[in-house]
C-alpha cells in the first residue's frame, strides 16, 4: 500500500509455517527506551507515529491485528510516518529486524 504520508513494512518468517515465540519478540520490543505497549501485541513509540501489531497469520497477503497470538508470531505490520525527522525510527526498525535475523521490508 502505498501514501504519501505514512510508511508501510513488515517483517515475517520465511513460510506461513514458520515462527517465532512471542514472548521473546514482546521482551525485546519492551526492551526499547521509548517503546509502549498498547494492547496484547500492539506497540507505539513515544514522541513518534510508530504502530506495529505482532500476529500468526495464515496468510501473508490477507491479515488482521486481530491474528494476535500469545504463542507465535510470523508477521510484523509497522507503520510509521513518512514526515518523521528522526533517523531513529527506522535505525531502531532495522535493528529489530537485525535481531530477528529476518529483513525489514517495505510494502509494494
């Protein structure tokens, strides 16, 4: 999806059948200064547009946040602001997917 105001990535495992356990992505989510957590697998950054939702989808091109599971996740949705102009987002982005060994990449 494309717009001119908002950044739209994910992050996902490399098959529908592959995961990883949430509470481990959750404690390095938490573990970053500015990181707040909304909802069960829904986090924001403070002083910034950031939004990631983590979920076990069963498709990687139809999901909802509602696919939240307290066992697995294989799909990151992240959205954040085309407008910010503060590098740290997207450092702090790619060094989540770092960790995760898996890439961050950019909806079509």
């Amino acid at each position: 999806m494309w717009s001119p105001f908002y950044g739209y990535y994910y992050i996902k495992t490399p098959t529908i059948y592959d995961s990883m356990e949430t509470k481990v992505v959750e404690n390095y989510l938490e573990g970053i200064s500015g990181m707040i957590k909304n909802a069960e697998g829904s986090y924001s950054f403070d002083g910034e547009f950031l939004s990631l939702q983590l979920m076990n989808v069963k498709n990687f091109d139809s999901w909802s946040s509602n696919d939240y599971s307290r066992e697995k996740v294989n799909y990151i949705a992240i959205v954040t602001s085309k407008r910010t102009d503060n590098p740290k987002i997207m450092d702090m982005l790619l060094g989540f997917a770092r960790h995760l060994q898996l890439p961050l990449e950019e909806e079509d």
